[in-house]
C-alpha cells in the first residue's frame, strides 16, 4: 500500500511538510516532482499584488483588523 506525504527536496535534502513515514529501516519510495512547488515560488511573485494593494489602500476602511478578522470568522471559534 502507498501513501503519499508532502515534502520540499532541496540541495539533494527532503524536508517534510507535514507528516513523515515513520521508518527504523530503509523504505523505497518514488518521487514525483510536481510542475509547481513552493520552493519555484519566487518572493515578487506575491509582493507585486500586495503592493498593488497598498498603493489602493484596500483596507483603509478597516479601522479595526481584530474585529474584522473575528467577522470574517464568525462560523468558526478563534482561540485566543
């Protein structure tokens, strides 16, 4: 049976995302790249648009982003 867990390979290096196989021994295992991970994710590629953002001041109307983030989140219970 396969599992499939998430992982980044980096310099030859997997790191886990999340869970691991749990594993004293060696396993064989096949890797798939897929066609975008995060570390192809370059930092413009989300400073363009949050500066965008800015310069339109978006969120100027938002005088209190606490209570606008707790609105927002009204079906679920935001742990403090």
């Amino acid at each position: 049976m396969s599992k499939t867990y998430k992982a980044i390979i980096k310099d030859g290096r997997i790191y886990w995302e999340d869970e691991q196989p749990s594993a004293n021994h060696s396993i064989n295992v096949r890797i798939t790249v897929l066609s975008e991970t995060p570390a192809q994710v370059k930092e413009t590629d989300m400073a363009d648009p949050l500066e965008k953002l800015a310069q339109k001041r978006a969120f100027s109307s938002v005088s209190d982003p606490v209570q606008w983030q707790k609105d927002l989140r009204r079906d679920r219970s935001i742990l403090s």
